[in-house]
C-alpha cells in the first residue's frame, strides 16, 4: 500500500521524488528549471544533475548550490546520463526531467495523486507538456508560446495561464517528465544506452517497462510542465533519429509508432491499466509492415 509522505513542505523534509536531470552546457535553461522544481513542487524532492562536459559553469554552480550530481568529461548521452544519476537516488519514486522544462505549480502533487489512486508500484506515469510549437504530439498543450528561452520566457504569463486549458488524462506515459518506482526502474535496469545519445531511448524504456507487465501507462493532464522545446532541424538530427528507428525496430521487432499505437494506445483517454492490444486486422495490416521494413534495416 502506498502511503502519503508525512512532511508536505520544508528543507527539513524527506524527500518523495529523486528528480534526475541529465545536461549538456545549458545553465541557462538548469537554472530556470532547478529555481521551478525548488519554487513550484508542493513536496520536498531530490534533486540529482548529470552534467555531461560542463563547460558552462554547471559543474562549479551544482556544487556551490549543494545539487547532488554525478560527472563526465564527455557527453555520454541521455541514457547512460539518467543511469549514472539515478546512483545517487534516495528516493522510491524516481523522476526523469529534460533540463529545457519549467514545471508548473503543484506538479508533484497531481503526480502523487495518480500514484495513490494506482496503489501499487507498477505504474508508469507522466506529466503534460505544454509547448510553443505543435510537433504532433496528442499528449502535449500545443501551441501555447510562453518563449523559446529564459531570455524571452513570460514566467508571469505562463503560472496566469497553465491550468486555464482543458486537458484530460491520457494513455501512453513515454516522454519526461516521467515517474517510476524504484522496483520497476531495477528490474529492467534503466535506459538503454546503446540509444545514444538518446532518440527513441523513451519508446524503449516504455518497452521494457511493458515486457516487464507494466499496465498503467498514464498521463495526468493536471501535472504541468513548459517545455521549450529546443528542437534541431539539423541533418545530423535526422541521420540519428533515422538510425535510433531503425535500432528499436531491429531490438523489437515493430516500430515505436506502432507500439504507441496498438499497445500504448497513445493520447487516447485515459481509462486505467490498458488491456492487451486487438489483434484485428489494421494491427495485422501494421505488424506485417513492420516486419517488411525489418527486413531493410
């Protein structure tokens, strides 16, 4: 059974989440980040950074604030980052947030919310993003720009407007922020690094997580985060997230938009633990293009 935390507030408080950050010369957008999680959360939390070459200063700054983190020379990519990160956990409940997030007022407490209504700890639940830009994502409050940086970021806007939009639970829990249990976090041993630097290490995680008989999937459409959403166009971008596709398919055996689609049941309203997919003929149509495009790879 999971019980409340007995301290809401304070530094003194035990903390409920272990938030892991990983960060690749970004100190504007950590600082902006680390300021809501301390301003924002309604629970005391951990805070652990992987800061990846730090030569902006985020290694000197993490440590004159007192931030739990961990360090490498190189940028060894988001999956061995939040694994690296994750050494340092106090915590039961572990968090997975892009350092280029602002969570909204209360984040943590709509998270804990869900997680008590689940009641057990396989669970894989994430918070809602909003973003200035529609990408095509049907789980994200898009497009609502509050800026694309710290330097043009309408904080005062953003806290008088993020809980004025409609947006319901959803099915499909991938993409950060996101909270897991300890447990489940060991048995499938984390993010998988060979997704460096890490495309496509989310729809794998959510995979691992359902091979290991993870039902609960959900989005709480009250948990509220900005994402700024610094996406490069460039083409090294696209080679990568091409071969990270291919990968998840050659690991899998189906796409990742396939099992967002058939298992996860991606944006579709959320209605607890989802059921095994139907086997009908658009999955069959599906899977045997998936298994056409393997062949390829």
């Amino acid at each position: 059974m999971i019980m409340a935390p007995d301290q809401p507030l304070g530094q003194d408080a035990s903390p409920l989440f272990t938030i892991l950050i990983p960060t690749w010369n970004n100190i504007d957008f950590l600082r902006l980040c680390v300021r809501s999680i301390r301003t924002n959360s309604r629970f005391a939390h951990q805070i652990v950074l992987h800061i990846n070459v730090g030569e902006d200063g985020s290694k000197d700054w993490a440590e004159m604030e007192g931030i739990d983190h961990t360090y490498s020379a190189d940028n060894v990519g988001v999956c061995q980052a939040v694994n690296s990160a994750y050494t340092l956990a106090k915590t039961d409940y572990i968090v997975y947030l892009n350092d280029d997030m602002y969570v909204c007022p209360d984040w943590d407490f709509h998270l804990w919310e869900a997680i008590r209504r689940v009641g057990h700890e396989s669970f894989f639940i994430s918070a809602t993003a909003i973003e200035p830009k529609d990408v095509g994502k049907k789980c994200a409050i898009a497009p609502h720009s509050f800026g694309r940086s710290p330097v043009d970021f309408a904080e005062e806007r953003l806290l008088a407007q993020y809980d004025t939009f409609a947006f319901a639970d959803w099915n499909g829990a991938s993409w950060p922020p996101n909270v897991v249990h300890r447990a489940i976090w060991d048995r499938v041993g984390g993010y998988s690094t060979e997704f460096y630097p890490g495309f496509y290490s989310d729809p794998d995680f959510a995979m691992k997580l359902w091979q290991a008989g993870v039902r609960v999937f959900q989005g709480v459409g009250k948990s509220r985060v900005y994402h700024f959403l610094e996406v490069s166009t460039n083409k090294l971008k696209k080679q990568k997230v091409k071969h990270a596709n291919g990968l998840f398919l050659k690991k899998w055996g189906i796409t990742a938009r396939f099992f967002n689609r058939f298992y996860l049941r991606m944006g579709t309203p959320y209605q607890g633990a989802v059921p095994e997919p139907r086997k009908d003929i658009a999955y069959a149509w599906k899977r045997f293009c998936c298994f056409a495009k393997k062949i390829f790879v």
